[in-house]
C-alpha cells in the first residue's frame, strides 16, 4: 500500500456541501440555481412541473393492475425433494442451505408433478393435493409450517 492507493473508507465521504455560504465555499452567490426565473426563487414548482402544460405522467394511459394483497409464493416440485436423504426433514431453511430456493418471500408451495421414492417430513407453508398424497404414500408426512 502506498499513498497513491489511499481511499476514504466507505460511507465517509458526502456530496452534500452547505450551499450559498459565500464564493469561497465554491457554491456561494446563487447556490446553483443560476440567474432570476422561476427556477431560481423560493417556492418553485414541485418536480414533473411544465409551467402548467399538461404533465408527462398525465399524458401517458394507465395500464394493469397492482394487487397489494398479492403473495408471492415459491412452488417447487416435488421431484426436487430426491435431493433430501431418506427419513430427513425439509423445511424452508433445509431448502435454502441445498441451494433449492433462493428466499421465500410469502411462503413456499410444495407441487406434485412426479414420484417420491424417500420418506421425508415436510413442513412447508402450503401442498397441491397431489403432492401431500405422494409424500404421505411414500412414508413420510405433510405438515403445514406456521
């Protein structure tokens, strides 16, 4: 290491400087906001202002629809869970540390679309029918995780 790799440690430095506290301060006078106008006085328009024509998020239709009551649950089939040595339990942090599911955001939904061979306790938060009776015919249960 030598003076020429020196850096601030993260975080430290700021962009903020205290504005129109005279020309010594670099940002004195004006304070950036150039001569007279609107633009330069107190109680300027808001952002998105275009000096009372019609703005640009106005101008441009609505479209789709945002569910706030939506969930976004991640399905993993159950063909997956072979990964898992007989008798072993698999809960969502199982499926994280095997590198199954990268998070589980609202929940974790266990899909039937193939054979289970192993006997496995499964506690997720939810199963499709088919899923919870391939696990139970294989020996192993289907819990729901609270």
């Amino acid at each position: 290491m030598n003076l020429s790799n020196l850096k601030p440690a993260e975080g430290s430095k700021h962009n903020d400087f205290r504005r129109g506290r005279g020309h010594a301060s670099g940002n004195g006078k004006t304070a950036g906001f150039g001569h007279k106008g609107q633009k330069a006085r107190s109680g300027r328009p808001r952002a998105g202002f275009e000096g009372g024509q019609m703005p640009l998020y106005r101008r441009l239709p609505k479209r789709g629809f945002n569910n706030y009551n939506h969930k976004e649950i991640v399905a993993i089939d159950i063909a997956v869970l072979e990964r898992f040595e007989d008798g072993a339990t698999v809960d969502v942090q199982a499926l994280k540390e095997m590198g199954i599911i990268k998070e589980s955001l609202d929940g974790v939904k266990i899909i039937g679309n193939a054979d289970l061979s192993k006997k496995l306790n499964v506690k997720v938060d939810a199963y499709s029918a088919g899923a919870k009776a391939k696990i139970e015919a294989a020996g192993g249960t289907a819990e729901v995780a609270e």
